[in-house]
C-alpha cells in the first residue's frame, strides 16, 4: 500500500534488496565536454535531492510530476533515494558532489519498465538526458528489463527528443492529455553508432579548452628558470589569444596578471598549468576545481 504526496505516490520503503552495484559508477563526458559523474542513488542522498529539487523551476517541477511540487516531504524522499536496483532503479549525475540530474525506472512488469528523467534547469541542454538515458538502459538491461515506457507532457519537447535523439525506435500514443512513449532497450546498430557520434562530438568539445584556452593559469614556484616560469614567459611571448595569470609564488614581473593566490581570479580559466612538488599537487588540483 502506499500514500500519494503532492501527486506522487509513495510506498513502504524496504531496504534495498541488493548491494550496491559500484561498477554502474562512470565519469562521462557531457556534450559541451565538460564531465560529470554518474552513479546510482544512495539513501545519504536525501538532502542533495532536496537542494536538487527546490532549485528547479516550477515548469520543471511539473513537467516531472505534472503537478505543482514546491518541495519534497520526507516520505518522497525516502521513496527516491531507497532502491533495490533491480526492480527500482536510480542513477544521479553529479557535479562537484551536488546533483544535476536524476534517471528511474520501475519495473511495472517482467522486462519492462516505466522510467523518468529529471535535469537540472542550470544544465539543460548539456546532453546530460542523454547520457542518462544511456547509462539507465544498461543497467536496466543487467537486470533483465528489455522495454521502457514513459508518459510525457506535450509540452515536454525536450524530453521526447532525448528518446528519439538516442537512436530507439520509439512508439508513441496518446491518451487523456499525456504522450505515452514506448521502445525497446536492445542494443542497435543504429544506435550504437548515435552513441558513438555522440561520445566522438563530446570528447572532441572536452579537447578545445585544452587546445585553443581563452584563458590560463600558471602556478609554479618562485624560482625563474623553473618549468612553471618558463611556460609562463613562452605564453606571454607567444602572445597567446587570451589572458594569462599568474599565481605566486611565481615572479609577478613575468606577467601583469599576477595574483596571491586562485580565489583572486573572478573569470572563467580554461586552462591551468600546474608545477608544485607533488606533496601540494593534490590541494592545488582541488583549488583549481573550486
């Protein structure tokens, strides 16, 4: 039995009946080539579904859970982050530990099951759906799940074009004012060369800022003829297009951006070069990743 909250229906939550399936975890690269994480939901989720929720727009609230949902009760949240991940599957897609995209499916009968997708407003149009979407129907195929359905708003465009974007043959009705959406999960030719088009766009996008910066950071040591000085000069003599920074302890006559320390630099930075021992290397990376 269960109870419906805010027009979502919320069951007895049961342990999960399984472990947790590690190898579903993946760094992926999204279509602008920035990365993400994807792995399943865990219950010490809880208060990142909430901050996750909250920050989405109404229209996206709605478009979810056709209904207006201003903020998940407890109860909901216990139902999405408790999962068995077999019959009740969840992967989140994270950033920086925060999440930015969550994918479901519930098995509603033998090899198939009905799934929802859920992007953050901030990153939409990042092909995070997408990758989503790709990463589920894995994890669905492991156990056993050959079919996905879903019920989609008209309005939903973004939604249906992820379906049909990735490569399946999807069949679609409608009924009572909602899309219902049908494709099996199996493994295509066609497919399979939409992912890897798909993954070739994105890995080329991820290379750009590493090839072609707008802008970089150098972070070296005070000694002038270090690694980290003379790239350093090579970039300013190379007039580089774009700007360059430098963080002490680094000579500041080597470039007129020079700066204390990273929180100083308010742009964006494309490109950081590091050379510190490697006792600091790990502090200055997680710098650089704030």
């Amino acid at each position: 039995m269960g109870e419906a909250y805010g027009g979502v229906r919320v069951a007895v939550v049961a342990e999960p009946a399984q472990g947790y399936p590690a190898h579903w975890e993946a760094d992926v690269v999204l279509a602008d080539g920035g990365v993400a994480h994807v792995r399943p939901i865990q219950p010490q989720d809880g208060p990142a579904l909430h901050a996750f929720h909250d920050a989405q727009s109404p229209e996206s609230v709605y478009l979810r859970f056709f209904a207006p949902l201003p903020h998940l009760s407890q109860a909901e949240v216990a139902r999405f982050t408790h999962v068995d991940h077999v019959t009740r599957v969840a992967l989140v897609a994270t950033l920086n530990e925060a999440i930015v995209g969550v994918a479901r499916y519930d098995q509603i009968r033998p090899g198939t099951a009905e799934v929802a997708f859920n992007v953050s407003d901030a990153h939409q149009g990042r092909g995070l759906g997408t990758v989503l979407l790709e990463h589920l129907a894995a994890a669905a195929r492991e156990r056993g799940i050959t079919r996905f359905v879903a019920e989609v708003l008209p309005q939903n465009r973004r939604m249906i074009t992820v379906f049909t974007a990735a490569g399946y043959e999807v069949r679609s009705g409608y009924d009572d004012g909602v899309i219902e959406l049908e494709f099996d999960i199996a493994p295509s030719e066609h497919s399979a060369q939409v992912r890897e088009s798909r993954e070739h766009r994105a890995e080329a996008r991820s290379m750009h800022a590493l090839l072609h910066p707008a802008s970089v950071v150098v972070l070296g040591s005070a000694d002038p003829a270090s690694l980290g000085a003379r790239v350093l000069q090579n970039l300013v003599a190379g007039r580089l297009r774009g700007v360059v920074h430098a963080v002490d302890p680094l000579p500041r006559d080597l470039c007129s951006h020079a700066h204390t320390d990273l929180g100083q630099i308010s742009a964006p930075v494309d490109l950081a070069v590091v050379d510190v021992p490697a006792e600091a290397a790990e502090q200055v990376i997680r710098d650089c990743a704030a």
